[in-house]
C-alpha cells in the first residue's frame, strides 16, 4: 500500500512538472516567437492554465493580442503595469516575465506543439471529471430525476468549448484540388448534379442537389405544402436513391408523418388513408410503397424538442448508423431555453444548425414559416424580409426558398375551376453558390404533393398579373 502511494505520488509531481513546463512553454513562444501566437491562441484559452502566474501572463497577452498591439517583454511590463491590481504582482511580474523569456532554447521550442495538445487534453479530462461528478451527485441525490442527467449530458456534447478545437481538420491546397476534382468528376458523370437529388428535377439543376455543409431553409405561410414539399425530397433521397435521412418533426407525431409520406410517394390521396378506404388500386399502390418504406434508409422522430435535443439526436444518428441529411419541420417550433427573447431564441437556434451541416458534412434542410406581412401587400410574392421573428435565419442560410401558388389565394370555388389553381414555383431568394430563379412546380391538392412542371411562365406572369397587383381572393385554407 506504502509503495503504491509514493508511486502515486512520484506520477502526480512528474506529471505536475510536465504541465507546469508546457505552460511555460506556451508562454515563453508567444513572447518570443511572433509567428507562432495566432496559432496558440486559436486554441488556447486563460483558463487552460493551472498555475495562476502564468494564467495572468497569458491573460496580459490576451489583452494585447486583442487590442491587435505587438507582443513582446515591453509591451506585456507596460499591460502589466496597468491591469494588474495587486501591487505585490506589478513587483514580481518584471522578474517572472524576464525568467519565462529566457526559459528555453530553440530545440526545445520544437516541442511546442506537444505542449498545446497536453494542455488541451488535461482540461479535457478535468471537464469530464466535473461532469462525470456532476453525474454520481445528481444520481445520488433524493430528487434523482433521469431526465436531469440526459439534459446535462446532452448540454455538454453539444455546448462543449473544447469540441471545435478536438474536430479541427487541417487540410493542404491538394487535398482540397483532390476533393474537388472529385466533385467535378461526380458532376460530369450525373448532368451537373453532384448532390443529393430531391426529385424536383430543375432545383436539382440549380443548386447541383442538396450538398454537404449546406443548411437549407424551405419557407411559405401555413398551408402552403411546406411539410408534403420535404417529404417528397425525402421520399426521392432516401426511397428512391437509398440516403440515410432523419425527418425531425415537432407538429405532427410519427404515424402522422408516415400517413403523409405514404401518401406523397404512393400517390395515395391523404383522405382515402385517413378514412381507411382505398379502392383496389389504391390498395396496390399502398402496398408497393410498404414495402419500399420498409426497406429504405430513413428515420422519423416526432415531439417538442429544444435545440440541444435535435443537435444530440443528429449526431448520435450520424456516429452511430451514418446520417446523409437532416429535415426539420420547423425552424420556429424549436427551443432554445436560456435566451432572452424570441428573436435571440430563433436566431440562436438557426446558428446552431448551420454549425451542425459544418461540423457533420451533411445538407441541414429546416422548414420555416413567412410572417403575416406577405398577406397585407398587393404583391403576394415572398421576400427576405417576410421570414418570421429573426434576420439570423437569413443570415445563416446557404439557400432560402420559398413556395408559392396562386390556388392558396383564391376562393374555393375558384380553386375548382380555374387550372392555375395547381400552378406553384419554389423561389429561391438566396443561393450563397449559384443562381437565384422561380421554379415552376404543380400542386395536387387531392393526395396533396408538389410534382415537377416544366413549362409554367415566371410568377408574374401568371393570370397576367404584375408587381403591386392583387390577387383575386382573400384568406389563405
């Protein structure tokens, strides 16, 4: 027992010593290596330091990294000499920094590298052991609730400070060319279209399909055909050409969503399931797409989910079985608890998500719904501005789309009558990497389903109208 603790304790002090010495390290490079401090401080933060001199030398050059002021002895005597409030550290800060800047040699500056990934590693683990604590507290506690412990373990996979620097690829100029050679030779071999297909065959064309990275919001005013437009993407992506997809809703429950799917991909008019009343051929057609649901490569997860809900769902999804895309239906139902209004809520989930189509390398698409302004112009077409409750979904998006038909805005009886009535476009407004366009689609309202069309005049054309001109009819169905 003696001799396993002074072993114990022969580890702890060398294990000190080191971390003590790598800390210096860092120190001393960024006083006297200017090349190396964008680097260290991209990873390295004030609170990665266990000895408190050498937090507050980092601190010091913090500040001045900062304030973009060069970094050397002078500069950090002149920042100490201001910040610090104890008298007794404005007295030693001259001797210490003098001793850190002479500390090492340049062979042993090669080891600097080493010395970022031993203190990122050690505040890793210290962060895991406070959580692992956190854990046996609450599972020890009288008021041991299991969703508290899931909602902590959640927080911290998805809010952890050290995960962007643990994930961080660093790739050279040709393993870029590399990547898109590829990309261009995927794209000559399949009419331009590189991504993943959605089956509406002209957005395909425009955005080279749904691509990686990409976070992708479809929006239109209630009732529009938001939902049956996503899920006939999905059922192209994962149905027709095989992708791992996870549709994520939070209005409707699973069985709910598997009506609708059947109904979109099938065929199937939405009412005739409803009611369980398919003639015979209907009867075929359901149980053709049974069977190809069955064995298709998509998932559906239904509720009322918080930011940090989605964001864990997807990436266990993603490491545990692969994950191709994400639908989210809609942006607006997510929480974000801890923001201060709706607005901050909306926008901080809409940078979450684009961070998770970066991180994860997959196309993010998120239904959102249009504010009421649309409804109030003569013009009924979208705009940018019509994006409910944050500027943020705007700002974080690759794409934003929006659909529209005429039929939403006429009378019933006109609806019936009038063959513009199926007329729809998916406007793209925004294309970070391509082109904006009005996309002519046709809307079956009886299963109901957005299908290609090919020959439809651009939006204003329509019934003859023009900008600034109303529409015949009132309330949307």
């Amino acid at each position: 027992m003696i001799s396993r603790c002074l072993n114990l304790t022969l580890r702890e002090m060398i294990d000190s010593n080191l971390r003590k010495r790598s800390e210096s390290l860092i120190i001393n490079c960024l006083m006297t290596e200017p090349d190396s401090i964008h680097d260290i401080m991209s990873k390295v933060s004030a609170d990665m330091f266990r000895e408190s001199d050498l937090r507050k030398c980092f601190t010091l050059i913090s500040n001045l990294y900062a304030k973009r002021e060069q970094v050397n002895l002078i500069s950090i005597y002149k920042e100490a000499k201001e910040s610090l409030a104890s008298k007794s550290d404005k007295k030693n800060f001259p001797a210490i920094l003098s001793g850190l800047s002479s500390m090492f040699d340049y062979s042993e500056k090669k080891q600097l590298g080493s010395a970022v990934t031993l203190l990122i590693s050690e505040s890793v683990r210290n962060e895991h052991t406070s959580l692992g604590n956190t854990i046996i507290d609450i599972a020890s506690s009288d008021e041991y609730d299991p969703k508290n412990i899931l909602d902590l373990i959640q927080s911290h996979v998805v809010d952890n400070k050290y995960k962007s620097i643990i994930n961080k690829n660093s790739f050279t100029n040709e393993e870029l060319l590399n990547e898109l050679d590829e990309r261009m030779l995927n794209a000559s071999k399949s009419e331009g279209i590189n991504g993943i297909r959605t089956g509406y065959e002209r957005f395909d064309r425009v955005t080279s399909g749904l691509q990686p990275t990409n976070f992708i919001i479809v929006a239109a005013r209630p009732a529009m055909g938001k939902t049956q437009f996503a899920l006939g993407l999905m059922a192209n992506a994962s149905i027709n050409n095989n992708h791992k997809g996870l549709f994520i809703s939070c209005e409707m429950d699973e069985v709910q969503v598997m009506k609708r799917i059947v109904s979109v991909h099938g065929g199937i008019p939405g009412y005739s399931i409803k009611r369980g009343n398919l003639d015979r051929p209907e009867m075929l057609k359901y149980s053709r797409v049974k069977n190809e649901i069955i064995k298709s490569n998509f998932k559906v997860a239904a509720g009322s989910f918080t930011i940090s809900e989605v964001m864990s769902m997807v990436y266990k999804e993603k490491f545990s079985h692969g994950l191709d895309y994400v639908v989210i239906d809609y942006i607006q139902k997510i929480q974000s608890p801890g923001t201060q209004n709706r607005n901050n809520e909306v926008g901080d989930v809409s940078r979450k998500l684009k961070d998770m189509a970066n991180e994860l390398k997959i196309p993010v698409i998120a239904l959102a719904q249009l504010s009421r302004a649309v409804e109030h112009r003569t013009d009924k077409k979208p705009m940018l501005s019509d994006l409910r409750e944050s500027g943020d979904i705007e700002q974080d998006a690759d794409i934003v789309a929006f659909l529209y038909r005429a039929g939403y805005y006429m009378e019933p009886d006109e609806r019936e009558s009038n063959p513009l009535a199926k007329d729809g476009y998916v406007i793209i407004a925004k294309h970070r990497d391509g082109d904006l366009e009005d996309i002519p689609l046709t809307f079956d309202s009886n299963i109901p389903a957005w299908e290609n069309e090919n020959s439809l005049p651009p939006v204003y054309q329509q019934m003859s109208l023009k900008p600034n001109t109303d529409f015949s009819g009132s309330q949307p169905f």
